[in-house]
C-alpha cells in the first residue's frame, strides 16, 4: 500500500534501536525524510546508516536527550517544520511501589508525560497551518492493564493519554491527528532489562519470569520492532485521517477484553 506519506518529514525521538527504530525504518520505507534520536552516537549512527542503505531515504542522526529543552532543540532545529512527530522516551525501570520516592515519580511524569507533550506543543500549530499533521505516542499497554513494578511509567503515560485525548478532538478539524500505540512485550533491549528486574524483585530465575510472561501472550511469542513499526507508519498515513484519539493496543493477545 501506498502511505500517501513520500516526502513528508518525520522525528522519531529515541530511534536508535527498539521500537523507535522499528518506526522509523517504516517511515523511511515510506518514503519519508527522518530524523533518528538517541543518545549514544555511535548506535545512533549504525542506525542511521543501515536505515539508508535499506531505503534510500533521507536520515538525519541528531544526538541528543529528548528530555532536555536542548536536545528538542536540536531535533527541531534539524526538522523545523515536521509533518510526522513520533513521541518515545525510556521509562523507569520496574520498581516495588513501596520503594517510589518522590524524586523518582517526578522524574517519571518529566520523562513520560512532560517530554512528549512539550514536543506537541511545539510541533502542532505549524501542522496546523499546513493543514497536515501525525503524531504517534508510544506508551504502553499498562495504560490500560497494571503490570507489576510499572506503576511509575503506567501513571506518567496514562496521565500523558487522558491530557492529549481532548486536544486531539480540538485539532481534527486541520486534518492534525494524535493517537498512541500500546505495545506489550516485544523483542528489545528493555524488554530484557525488565524482565531481569522482575525476575529479580520475585525472586526467580530470568529464564522463570521469561516463560511466565510469554506464558501470557496468546500469540506465544515476542513482538518484533518491525510489525510495531509498520502499524506506526500506517497511524502516520495519509489515509489515517479520520483516526485520532485512540490508544492502538498491540500486544499478542494479552489483554482479555471483550471491547
């Protein structure tokens, strides 16, 4: 399918593996100009690279802390005028709720909530103008399901769900959408990290809390960056327009709902 989306300017923020890097790997599929983040420049620069070697696209590599008011002027000042804002950022790790201290929570909510709809607020009025704009928030799909040890990133990242759920009604109207991508566990580095922790907060081997979580994804296995990757270039479509506020749970399987 044609996106409806070549030529059109991407930031995809923390893209230098994971999920961020699924998503701009589609997006350059597409035929788009992308602009890849993250903080450790030699990653970010193998990325880069084989992402143009893959596509032909354009790949800017911009070095930088998304959750600094310096490193979202630098993603700016390489894309001043985007047409696709891709918002991620690491979360916490996994931590017993008795141990969240304040200072934690608040560097959370900063990193989680605050970031993303800093970014928004600098990005949507141009998109406006332009009567074209696609903003994609990668969350969780703890917004919608506790997961042990995630209250933290669960709570910054729902807060950031329920605070764009308004404005992405109040832009429509300019053919400007925001929706957000839920994703349960997939095959990157974090997932890892994360799992380690849990194995290690209850008590158990890595190998015991690996097969306890695919245990719970009917699909019986790990996603891969590339399936998360193409769901977000097709939210970033030309034809997703009549699609904003909504949350896009992709997890296997793992949420049990009838609605």
């Amino acid at each position: 399918m044609d996106l409806g989306i070549s030529g059109r300017t991407a930031i995809v923020c923390a893209s230098s593996k994971g999920l961020g890097r699924g998503c701009a790997q589609a997006l350059a599929e597409a035929g788009c100009k992308v602009i890849v983040n993250g903080r450790d420049g030699k990653t970010l620069e193998d990325t880069a690279a084989a992402i143009r070697a893959s596509t032909g696209a354009t790949v800017i590599a911009v070095v930088a802390d998304v959750g600094t008011k310096a490193g979202q002027d630098a993603l700016l000042a390489a894309a001043p005028n985007p047409d696709i804002l891709v918002n991620n950022n690491g979360g916490p790790p996994p931590k017993p709720f008795r141990e969240v201290t304040r200072e934690g929570l608040l560097e959370g909510v900063a990193q989680n909530m605050a970031t993303p709809l800093e970014l928004v607020q600098r990005v949507v009025d141009g998109m406006i103008e332009r009567r074209f704009g696609r903003i994609v928030n990668i969350t969780s799909a703890s917004v919608l399901t506790p997961l042990t040890g995630l209250d933290v990133s669960s709570a910054a990242r729902a807060g950031l769900t329920a605070f764009l759920a308004g404005v992405a009604r109040e832009i429509a109207h300019a053919n400007v959408t925001i929706n957000n991508i839920l994703p349960g566990v997939f095959d990157t580095d974090r997932i890892k990290t994360a799992t380690n922790k849990v194995a290690e907060m209850q008590g158990i081997s890595i190998e015991e809390a690996t097969k306890r979580r695919l245990a719970a994804v009917p699909a019986g296995r790990l996603g891969t960056p590339d399936e998360f990757g193409k769901l977000c270039a097709f939210i970033a479509s030309a034809h997703a327009g009549y699609i904003t506020g909504q949350n896009f749970l992709i997890d296997g399987g793992s949420f049990r709902a009838n609605f």
